[in-house]
C-alpha cells in the first residue's frame, strides 16, 4: 500500500500477509505510524491496495460493504441522529421493516446497557456511551466482521477497562470475526485470540502470537503469570520497533 | 436549584442583555433634555417615541411593513433555495466549483445595492427588481456557508455511512447536507440581517411603499423624528427576526451546541 506520487510516495504498508479464520479475535499492535489503520481501512474497502488483494470467503473485496462493520476512534455517530435512530442507521438503509428494526434496536441497547438512553443526541453522552453507540450501531447490521479502530483510545482508564470486558463478553456470544486495532499491549493481549505485532517503515507484520490460554468473564486474568508473560513479550516487541524508529 | 429560580435567573440575565441599549438611550434624552444635542441637529428620544407611537396607533405603518416584508421574504427565500443548491454543488463537483468561485468572489465585495438602477433596466422598477437585489445579496453568504459547510464533511463520518450501506447517491442526504446544516444556518442567519439592510436602500429608489420608502419620504419633508421612528422600529424588527429565527434553531436543532 502507497500514498502520493513519483518521490513523495510513502510506503505506508509492505508484504503484509495475514489469514484470519471465523470467529477470531485478532489484536493489532504496534508503534503509531506502523500502518496498523491502514491495513483495518484496506480490509473495510476505504484504501484500494496499490498491489495484492484482500480476499473475503476467496472473494476479492472491492468496497466497504455491510458485511464488514467498523467502529472508529470517534466520530462513528451521526450526530444529528438520536441513539436509536444512530443504532437503527444501517437497518434503515438496508430497508428492514419499522417492527423489526424497533425491535433490534431494543436488543442492542440493551445489549450495550443503554436503556434509557434512546432518545438523547451523541453530544449528551459520555464518550463511553457514544463508544457504546457505536458498537451497537456497528453490530445491528450484523456483519460477520467487526473492524474496531483504536474504539477506546479516547477514554479514562475505568472505561476502557469495563469497555474491554463487555466487548469480550460480545464477541464470545456471537459469531464475529474481530480485527482489532490498538497502540494498548495490555488491551491488545487482553482482547486478542491472536495477537499481531507490527513494525514500521515500512510497516509490515513483525510476529504473530497465539494467546495459549483463555480469559473468561469477569476473569482478573492480571493475576495470570501467562498473561503477566504475554504481555511482557508484546511490549518488549513493539518497544523495539519504537526505539529503532527513534533513530 | 428550583425551576422557578431558574426563571427568574434567566429573567436577569435578559434583563442585563438590554441594560446597555437602556443606557444609550437614556443618555440620548439626556444630551437632548439639556441642550447638549440642539433640536436641529436631532430630535430628543421621547420626540421619536411620540412619533413611532402615532406611526403605530394610526395603523399607517402596517401596509408599509407588510411590503417590506413581502419583498425581503420573496428575495430571502430565493437566496436560501438557490444558495444552499448552488453550495452543495460547488462542494460536490469540482467543474461547478472552478466556474463560480471567481464569480462569488467577485460578487461578494459589490455594495449589491449599487446595482439597483442596472437590475432596474432589466427587471422594470417595480418589486422584482427590488427582489432580485435583495436575493443576489442574500445568496452570496448562504453560497458560501454551504460550500464550506459541505466541503469539510467529516471523511469519517462518509465512511461510516459508506460501511452501513448508503450508496454514494444518497450520502448527499444522509450526511453531507446534516452535518452542514450547523454552517448553513449560520450563513442564513447572516442573510437575514442583509435582507433588511438591502430592502432598505432598495426601496429609497422608486417605490411607492415600503419601510425604507417612508424613512426617504420623512428625511425629504424634514420630519425627522418620525423618520428616526421608522429607523428605530426597523431596529427593532430586525432584532426580532433575528431571536425568532435562532429560538427555531435551537428547538429544531437540539442535536448541535450553539455556540450563542
């Protein structure tokens, strides 16, 4: 993957190869700058791949299509929309029935632990909730891929925590596929199946690692001496990548 | 805190809103009680008053009022229909954009009406020249409001809309035109103030009624406390358009925070 032209063109992406199989949780960590959204915007169909494919079920993927969602950082919400109708969007635009989309936008509100909040704007939230919102948003459409760029990169440390934990108990009763993109180690270990390290300039995948052991709800999985290593691993990974873009 | 105290706090805080015109005032029939501003160079505070008060009770300045208002509605409501289309095209293609950018900004510095007596030869002397002034200079904000409005969509936002299915054909509606609507309404807003503004020197050229005919009559027969009285009254009413119109936008738009 490159952008611009002639000797401005930055290689932003170089040989990535990556399969992901159904109903993984793929973390992507790395230094900012290593092309991690990028790699999240080409699979959604956003970027074109200057060369190579992105294959969906050995289908090449030509666009954003609703079978892959995407929460991003912030402004996933359309903020003229109240909570239900930013939930019921994609529904909407699908053309599914006024009972039927009434009735999913209950689900997932509940789902998200928003009831009561149907009616309010994404101004009049919390930027958990709206991160909540989007979520819901994003999963109403039920895509079979979840793409999650930096979703919790702008909230307060109890938040991300509590959102991490329910993102899990999520994916765990569903059949998504999760890419999910993070410059957080521990988020990247706690979250991920499979955890994919990157490396940049260009960026390219440094190593992928399997999480040998699983976290439960509602597990302190801190207190695992397996996590304790993981994650220890993960970050002296990425701090080299940081330390050598330095110089 | 109690509903009731909130009510009066916000009573206070009206009040202290118009305290400094209170003052203004005050002071203008000060310097007239006392002689410090003669009678021949400008009548006192309670002279105009007396004046608006009769324009008022005689009904004489309804029919004039209604034709202004005819005139700056009809240009202002061809201004918002033209200038939020033309807007969103320009930010939309770029052909659209290079033809009228030069245009506009040509058109923007213009006293628009010093083109009257040209719009008069095309148009006649009667109210559609007056109509095509006041929407030609009402438009030029509204263009403008809308172009940057549409323009600095949040990309975001556009893909957001994109991975939830909506077709490029109907983004124009489903997000570019809602998320420039804080702009546009800002850039109306402005339109309504030069609505008034140009109504005004319109109607000192050829017209038979109108708020700024009656301000040209009354300066001409030297009366003028009474063409003070109509200033004071089009102050007034411009005023009232403008809390009017920002009151609708905060009830219809309670999704955005408004800065005023």
């Amino acid at each position: 993957m490159r952008y611009g032209e002639g000797s401005d063109a930055v290689t932003a992406l170089e040989s990535i190869r990556l399969s992901v199989e159904a109903h993984e949780f793929i973390s992507i960590v790395g230094p900012s700058g290593c092309g991690k959204s990028t790699l999240l915007y080409l699979v959604g169909g956003f970027l074109q791949p200057t060369t190579g494919e992105i294959r969906l079920r050995d289908r090449p993927v030509s666009g954003p299509g609703r079978d892959r969602g995407i929460v991003f950082q912030r402004y996933s919400l359309f903020p003229w929309l109240t909570v239900q109708d930013n939930i019921a969007y994609g529904l909407r635009e699908m053309g599914v029935p006024r009972n039927e989309r009434e009735r999913i936008v209950a689900d997932h509100v509940r789902l998200v632990h928003l009831e009561g909040c149907e009616r309010r704007y994404p101004r009049e939230l919390s930027g958990g909730m709206q991160q909540r919102v989007a979520i819901a948003q994003t999963l109403a459409c039920n895509p079979e891929i979840l793409l999650m760029d930096e979703p919790f990169g702008a909230l307060d440390a109890q938040t991300r925590r509590i959102l991490q934990d329910e993102l899990r108990r999520i994916w765990r009763r569903g059949t998504q596929t999760v890419l999910f993109v993070t410059h957080d180690v521990e988020e990247a270990v706690a979250l991920g199946t499979r955890i994919v390290v990157m490396a940049s300039r260009p960026g390219r995948i440094k190593e992928v690692l399997t999480r040998g052991f699983d976290i439960d709800d509602g597990d302190e999985f801190e207190a695992n001496p397996a996590f304790a290593a993981l994650k220890l691993h993960v970050w002296r990974s990425v701090k080299e990548e940081v330390d050598a873009s330095r110089t | 805190m109690t509903g009731a105290r909130r009510g009066w706090q916000a009573t206070g805080r009206n009040m202290l809103r118009i305290l400094p015109v209170l003052i203004v005032l005050a002071l203008w029939q000060f310097a007239s009680a006392t002689g410090v501003l003669p009678k021949s160079l400008m009548p006192s505070l309670f002279e105009v008053g007396r004046a608006l008060a009769g324009l008022i009770a005689s009904g004489e300045i309804v029919p004039h009022t209604l034709a202004s208002l005819g005139r700056a509605g009809a240009g202002f409501f061809v201004a918002v229909v033209f200038g939020i289309a033309i807007g969103v095209l320009m930010a939309r293609m770029h052909s659209v954009q290079l033809a009228l950018e030069p245009i506009l900004g040509l058109i923007y510095p213009v006293p628009k009406p010093a083109l009257i007596p040209l719009f008069m030869v095309w148009l006649g002397i009667g109210n559609f020249s007056k109509i095509a002034v006041i929407a030609l200079a009402c438009l030029v904000p509204i263009v403008i409001a809308t172009f940057n409005g549409a323009r600095s969509v949040d990309p975001m936002l556009l893909w957001s809309a994109r991975a939830r299915g909506t077709s490029e054909r109907r983004l124009l509606w489903r997000v570019v035109l809602p998320s420039a609507l804080p702009q546009i309404a800002a850039g109306v807003r402005t339109a309504i103030a030069i609505a008034v503004i140009v109504l005004v020197s319109s109607e000192f050229i050829s017209s038979e009624a109108g708020l700024g005919f009656l301000i040209f009559s009354y300066g001409g027969v030297g009366a003028e406390d009474a063409m003070l009285a109509v200033v004071l009254y089009l102050a007034v009413l411009g005023y009232a358009l403008d809390r009017l119109y920002v009151a609708g936008l905060r009830k219809a738009m309670a999704w955005h925070a408004f800065a005023h």
